[in-house]
C-alpha cells in the first residue's frame, strides 16, 4: 500500500477513534492556504519563499485536519524539497480560493448538523498593500483580495464555528482592519487595540487573527530558514513551542508572547516582526492548536534541564522548529512521522527519528556531537544571533503579560507541580 | 550553597525505614498536555512497579513532598546525569526516578528517567490506555524492568562493545572441540570399515598380517578416544557458555 494512503487510512482511523471515544463536541479542522510569491504591482519584487511558507503550513496542518487546501504555485527547489505537494495545489486565484471555500463550506455545514465544531484555519503569505483609501489587499495571482472581498467571500459565508486567519503580508493588518483615523507609521498595530470593537471584525466573535504587519521587505523572509520570519515564528509556536502552561493547547496569548520572546533580542526595529494577534471574542481561550488532539503526528519531549536555543531541522534541511526553551520546564513539539530529524542547538546536534504516529522521543536521552555552523554573512549573522535569544517560558510569559496589563486566568492549583523542576 | 546542600542538610533531619543502599524516591511527575488527575494515576502506577523492583525501597510520596518542601525550594533543574545523580546522593537514594506524564496525540504516556547515585542513568518509556485501567501497572513495570539493573545500566554506558565474551569465546572453542570430535569418529569409523573388509590394507601383508592388524586397529581404536574426548571437552565448553551467558543476562 503507497506510504500517503496507509498515512490517510491510519489518520481516518484515528479520527474516527477520537470522534468515538470524545462525549463532547469534537472540533473538526481544516485548512485553506493561499502562498504567492508574485505581486500585483510592478514595484513588489517576487518573494522568495511564500511558496516554501505555504508548503510548511500544508505540513504543520495536514497530519491534524480533515482536509487541507493548498493554492500556491511551488518553485521548483520548492518542489524539490516536497516532492508529490505541487500534485496537490491549485492556483492562487479568486476562482480556485472561491471553489475551495465552497467545498469546505459544504464540508463544515455537514459537520455542524452532525452536532461537531468545525475550526477553519486562513493562511495567506505572499504580497500586501495598502492602498490609496486605506484599504488593505493581499495579491492573488489574478489580482487583488481585498479587505472587502476578506469579509465579503471569506469571513461572512463561513460555515465555520471559528474562524482562525494567519496573514503573513506587508501591512496586512489594512488587509483585515479598515484604517479610519488610524496613525500611519510602525506604530499603528499598537494605536489600533483600543479601537478594535467598532471595527467590522467585532461583527465576527467567531474570527482570530494573526497578523504580521511588517513593512520592510528586509525582514520579511531569511534565506537561512527558507521562510518568512513571522511565519516561522506561528508555525514554532503551533507546533507546541508555544505552550507555556504545560496543557497541550498553544492559544493566542501564548502565540503573542512567544513571537515577543522570539524577536526581543532583535535591535533593528526592521526585523523584529510587527505583530497583531487577536483571539475570537467569543472565546478568548481558544487554541490554535492543541497537542492532545488525536493525530498522525509524533513527539519530541526536551525534559527539564535541557536548555538554551534549540531547533529541529528534517533531512531536508529544513527548520521546523525553532525555540528558547527556559530550563526548568519540559516541554513537547509535535513532528510529522516517518522523517529522520536533527536536534541542533549552537555547536552540536543529535539526530532522531520519528517512525510511528504518537511516538515520543526524549531529547534528553539523545547522543550529541559538536559541529560546526557555516556562516551566511552579517546579515544573516544577525539574525542568527538576535532571534530566539530569550528564553521564553512562564517567567517570560507573565512578565510580557503583566506588562501588558492583560490579567491571566488563574491556574490550576497544583502544589506539587510547585515542587519538581 | 550548591543546589544539594540545602537537601543534604534536610536529609540528616529525616527518618526513614530505607536504608541508603536501597532507598528509592520518586520525584513527582511533572505532566504535559495531561490533566493532574491522569498524570497523578500514572505517577501512581510507576510508584506500584518502582516498590516490586528488586532490592527497591521506595520512599513514600508524603515522605518525598516533606523532605522537597522542608528543603525550601524545588530540586535544582539539572542539566546532565552527573548532576541528577548528585541529587540522588544528596537524597540519600540509591535511585532518583523522574517522570513526565504527556497526553499527547490522544495517547497517554511516560517517560521515565531513572538515575543512579552512582552515577548511570538509563530512560524508558511506557503508554497507558485510559481505556484498560491496570494496564498501566504492567507496562511501567515492564519499563522498569528494562532499565532497573545497575549492571544493565553500568554496561550500557561503558561497555557499549565487547560484552559477553567469555560465553562467545566458550562457546568458540566448545564448537572447534564438537568439529574435531567429529573428524576423528569419522576417521575411527573408516579405519574400521577399511579393517572389517578382509583386513583392509593388511590384506596384503602376509606374515605381518597379524602386526599390522593390531597396529591399524590400535589407530582406529586412538581415533574413537581422541574423538570421545573432544565430543565431550565440546559439550562441556558448551554448557560453560550458555551457563556464562546466562549468568551476565541482566
């Protein structure tokens, strides 16, 4: 049996495991992806890796959803490195988005009349722009999305009981939000908090955003990494870097301190990623991903003790998961399976492999051996160094939400966990 | 003052029925994506197999939160082996068991470290279904098991080669000594075929005849010792192996 179908097989068995075995409502995922490279305007310069960021979002979300769309026109080392992906992408049109929702629309109608939750994910990655009256757009490959057309096609016909959208654009946040009398300049994600409740996104509690609003091509995408950064930073987070409690879940505040942790170090105000995540107001505890989920997917648990800057590179060579980790905590990242993996921090690796769905492999366990790291220039030096140098943890956690004065829920009270590392 | 002090003061005020060699502590579980009730019952399913170990005195988890609690602070977040055994011996265990609960992928399992105050460490892993309550009893014992021998654990770290050589090497010469047994009897029983038939090649010596019966005859019987001999010096090597063998199984 071909390894993609025996995956799919064992996926629908898990899932129809999990549906049996939950008494609740299940949420039931899935996921439209919309990666370009190309701009509508002469004056954007094609993007190098938005096809590679949506190729890593279709793996970070495939092995935990019913179905995953994927609309992007892969180049070709891009096909190299997903070799059988390019087989399953459609476009980045307005037609193929527009036949993808419709399908998936269908899909969640049934899913609610069978008593479940669906929870669709929005990507796009590619080219934005603010236009002359303030309107946001994200190119397609036909032409512009524009904020009207988000709410218009996207938000307001979703069968969706949440709606999670990740925009990794050039002024995205014109993409989702109207611009009234906002300032312009790099501080208006902050000047715009107070002002979202009057927004046309109040009119949708079910909808979460996560928005870069970086304005500097510069910062946009690191060659060492084959991606954007911020994209690079949600899918760390999602894949379970971002749990700073210990539940499993990756929700939006975590995802919003982790991202801040991550990038602190950065001094040049054009790289550090300019941010705006928003949880739906109808449930602000709502989690992007949840690590308890029954999927096709692996573990790596980095134990109390290891520490430092850490990430997980595939046999590709490509990063999956990059993180600071605080010492006295473990922690759990979830892997796709079947891949052979390297655990590097800075001078040394350790390789692993993931064989089965479920498996978890302990880091602490892992042999390493020192190696060396070529280097790729001052720039790519730079953020080599800056980025992930804090750790990010619960002291990181509720020193950034305090700062924030975003009061925390409070825990469960657990007085040995108190006493172990 | 080191992380250890604090407890190595704490353990000279604190009593136990275990005694250094032998006591056990179990540090308790830290979980991830698990709810603290399904973590506490794995913690308590190890506890069941950590006290049936051999020669293991597991120390009460009352007994263990009292002396963390009475230390003022938790146990330090230690970074390598070398470390997690000082804070063994600075328990005054001859074991250190940490564990993290994890309920992830819709599967509940542990990981197991377990580290010795005389420095090894060895890990192990174990799934519990919620589904077969016990379960999770005989697969953290059968973790355990796996991992449980100091011998085991020092070998594994030390000798990653060339273990058990003194039954390979039995066992080598015991089959060289079972080969050439076999060469002999096959030679002892062609000198008597040869001599059963008219004499074989003393058919031709006339009045040595008699001689040179006796003398092939005294060959064949040579043969049929040397061969006995060996078959049996082979058996013996034989057994000595799988005796050896058996005796270095963890």
């Amino acid at each position: 049996m071909p390894l993609p179908l025996r995956r799919t097989l064992t996926l629908g068995v898990l899932l129809l495991a999990s549906s049996a075995a939950s008494a609740g409502p299940a949420q039931v995922h899935y996921a439209l992806i919309v990666a370009s490279n190309t701009g509508t305007e002469k004056s954007q310069a094609p993007l190098n890796y938005a096809d590679d960021d949506g190729a890593r979002y279709y793996e970070l979300f495939a092995p935990r959803s019913r179905e995953v769309v994927l609309l992007s026109v892969l180049d070709a080392e891009t096909q190299a490195l997903h070799p059988g992906l390019a087989a399953k992408t459609r476009p980045p049109t307005r037609p193929a988005m527009e036949a993808a929702l419709t399908r998936l629309n269908a899909r969640m109608a049934e899913d609610r009349v069978k008593g479940d939750v669906p929870v669709l994910t929005f990507v796009f990655v590619g080219h934005g722009k603010r236009g002359a009256a303030g309107e946001g757009a994200v190119s397609l490959l036909d032409g512009p999305l524009t904020r009207t057309d988000l709410y218009a096609r996207v938000i307001a016909p979703s069968k969706a009981s949440f709606l999670q959208l990740i925009v990794d654009a050039c002024d995205s946040y014109f993409f989702v939000h109207s611009r009234g009398a906002l300032p312009v300049g790099p501080a208006y994600a902050e000047a715009v908090k107070g002002l979202l409740s009057d927004r046309a996104l109040a009119r949708y509690p079910q909808v979460g955003v996560v928005l870069s609003t970086s304005s500097e091509r510069e910062s946009h995408e690191w060659s060492a990494i084959r991606s954007g950064v911020f994209s690079h930073l949600v899918r760390s987070a999602l894949s379970g870097a971002g749990d700073v409690n210990g539940d499993g879940k990756v929700d939006y505040a975590e995802l919003r301190a982790f991202v801040a942790a991550a990038s602190q170090g950065i001094d040049d105000v054009r790289g550090q990623p300019d941010v705006f995540i928003q949880p739906p107001a109808q449930d602000r505890a709502f989690a992007l991903t949840d690590l308890k989920d029954v999927s096709s997917l692996g573990y790596l648990l980095v134990p109390t003790g290891l520490s430092g800057r850490l990430w997980v590179e595939d046999a590709r060579g490509i990063r999956l998961v990059e993180l600071h980790k605080e010492r006295e905590r473990p922690l759990v990242v979830s892997l796709p399976v079947g891949k052979g993996y390297y655990l590097r921090s800075r001078g040394r690796e350790a390789t692993f492999s993931i064989t089965r769905a479920s498996e978890v492999v302990e880091a602490g366990g892992l042999p390493w051996h020192d190696v060396s790291v070529a280097s790729r220039g001052a720039a790519q030096d730079a953020m080599r160094d800056k980025l992930f140098s804090v750790p990010f943890g619960p002291r990181f956690y509720q020193g950034y939400m305090a700062s924030l004065g975003i009061p925390q829920p409070v825990d469960e009270a657990e007085a040995d966990a108190a006493l172990v590392p | 003052m080191t992380p250890v002090a604090p407890l190595m003061l704490l353990l000279l005020r604190v009593t136990s029925p275990c005694d250094t060699g032998t006591r056990v502590v179990l540090v308790p579980f830290e979980r991830l994506a698990l709810p603290s009730a399904d973590a506490r019952e794995l913690e308590e399913a190890t506890r069941r197999a950590v006290a049936a170990m051999p020669d293991a005195c597991l120390e009460s988890r009352e007994d263990t939160l009292a002396r963390l609690r009475g230390s003022g602070d938790a146990l330090a977040a230690c970074g390598d082996a070398e470390c997690r055994s000082a804070q063994a011996s600075a328990l005054g265990a001859s074991k250190l068991v940490r564990g993290v609960a994890l309920g992830v992928g819709g599967k509940r399992s542990v990981a197991l470290t377990v580290t010795d105050a005389r420095g090894t460490e060895a890990r192990a892993q174990f799934e519990a279904p919620a589904t077969a309550p016990g379960e999770a009893d005989a697969r953290a014992k059968k973790a355990l098991e796996q991992v449980w021998s100091p011998r085991t654990t020092a070998r594994a770290t030390r000798e990653p080669q060339g273990s058990r050589m003194l039954p390979k090497v039995l066992w080598g010469a015991g089959g060289a000594a079972l080969l050439a047994g076999v060469g002999f009897g096959l030679a002892s029983r062609s000198t008597e075929s040869k001599l059963s038939k008219n004499g074989g090649e003393c058919a031709t010596a006339g009045e040595s005849f008699a001689a040179c019966f006796s003398s092939q005859l005294r060959k064949g019987r040579n043969q049929a010792r040397t061969s006995n001999v060996l078959l049996g010096v082979g058996a013996l090597l034989g057994a000595g192996g799988a005796v050896s063998f058996i005796w270095e199984l963890p």
